[in-house]
C-alpha cells in the first residue's frame, strides 16, 4: 500500500520550496531558517529543500540544520539534475521525501533499462519516499510510449506523481491534472506549479497536494523573497478548502 500521504497531518498537504538564494553560505542559511520559520508560522505542512540557487554544499547546510531542529514537520530535498545525490542527502538527513523531476520518458529509450536499474538500486537503499516528475518542465520528452503508458511506469518507480505545466510558476493546466488523474487512477498525485488562492478549490479537487515556491515570493517569482503575507494568503485559502471537503 502506498503510504506516502501519511507524512502529512492533514488532507491536500502543501509543500513550501527552500530555494537556498543567498549571497554566501551564511546569507543563504539564514535565509532558509527564516522562510522554514515563515512556512511554519503559517502553517505550510512540510517543506522542500532544493539546489535552485544554491549548491549541493549549501543544501547539505540547510538539511544538516533541520535534521537537528526537531522542526516537526516532514521534510524532503531535491538535488536538482544529479539524482543519486538526492538520494543520497535523503538518506544522510533522514528526509522524509525526495523529489525527483522527472522518473520515466527523459532517456532514450536505449538507456530505459538503466534508469529502471538505477530507481531499483536506491530504492532498495533508502526509505524516503520519492515523488516522480513525469512530463515535467523543462525536462526532456525523449520517450516513445504515450503519457498514459509512462505514467504506469511512474508508478511503479516512485510514491507519488508530481505534474506541472511548461514553466516555474506557470499554472498546471485542469486538462493536464484531469490527464494524469485519469491515468494513475487513486494513486498520489502532487501539483507541482502554479497554484495560487484563487484556484485552490479547482486543483486541489484533483489533486492529493502541492508543491508551492513562487507564490509565496514577494514578487510571485522563484528569485524574490519569501513574503509572510502571500504564504497566509494561500494557506487561509487551503483550510477554507479543507473545511468542506
């Protein structure tokens, strides 16, 4: 049975994106404590820790303050284009996810058998549970099988379907959830960008949670500040949409 929605305290759990922007290793780690502090005091559900504007080093930083905050909220890493390195900050960390932006259709075909041995390998090693990108932006589509016939494959490398549109921030098209849906069936599926107040209800209905970093900005982009007021925004809007589900 998959168990990775029971990470979560509640139902359509949003995750909050640790983008590690800094202008040295002590600016970007003050920064991270204050935007975990922020999510936290808004009541984001868990955060992500990634190596967007920061280094595999630096994420390490962030991770090794967490793991001895005892924060109480679950937590994941994204070693963004070296996989194994998530894994293996995952493991090092105790994190209780791992995101990984794309788990089938980036390869040439030639090279599936690998990756099928390498998501083999790690899962075997580590007990974090893995939320797989699939068709995701800015990814390769190198596959020659249909979205439908990839995401079974999704589902069976990871714990949880991860769909976004084309872009950081852009909003994932209702078309595109109602795709993955339809394909994966109950399986969990995350909503990996753009969601914003205003279509909570609509994704979320889809959706079993989602990955939020450039709404909660000062500027609604990934390079600006993590701004109090935006994360209460949408946090307010997410219980408003819990409360009647």
């Amino acid at each position: 049975m998959n168990q990775f929605l029971s990470c979560f305290k509640v139902a359509k759990p949003v995750i909050g994106v640790i983008h590690t922007k800094g202008t040295d290793d002590a600016d970007m780690l003050r920064r991270a404590k204050e935007e975990i502090r922020i999510y936290k005091e808004n009541g984001v559900d868990s955060f992500l820790v990634e190596t967007y504007f920061g280094t595999y080093y630096q994420v390490e930083k962030v991770l090794d303050y967490v793991a001895g905050a005892d924060l109480g909220m679950p937590y994941g890493v994204n070693c963004l284009n070296v996989d194994a390195m998530g894994f293996e900050l995952a493991m090092k960390f105790d994190c209780d996810y791992l995101q990984l932006d794309s788990v089938v259709g980036h390869v040439k075909p030639r090279d599936e058998d690998s990756l099928d041995a390498f998501f083999k390998l790690y899962r075997e090693r580590c007990r974090a549970y893995v939320i797989g990108g699939v068709r995701f932006k800015y990814q390769p589509v190198l596959s020659e099988r249909t979205v439908e016939e990839d995401l079974k494959i999704a589902m069976t490398r990871c714990d949880a379907i991860c769909v976004t549109q084309d872009a950081t921030g852009q909003e994932t098209s209702t078309d595109k959830i109602v795709q993955f849906r339809n394909g994966i069936g109950d399986f969990p599926l995350i909503i990996g960008a753009g969601l914003t107040p205003q279509n909570v209800a609509e994704k979320l209905a889809l959706g079993d949670g989602a990955i939020v970093g450039s709404f909660f900005k000062d500027n609604y982009q990934d390079n600006g500040d993590v701004c109090p007021a935006h994360v209460a925004e949408m946090m307010d809007a997410v219980r408003r949409f819990r409360e009647k589900l």
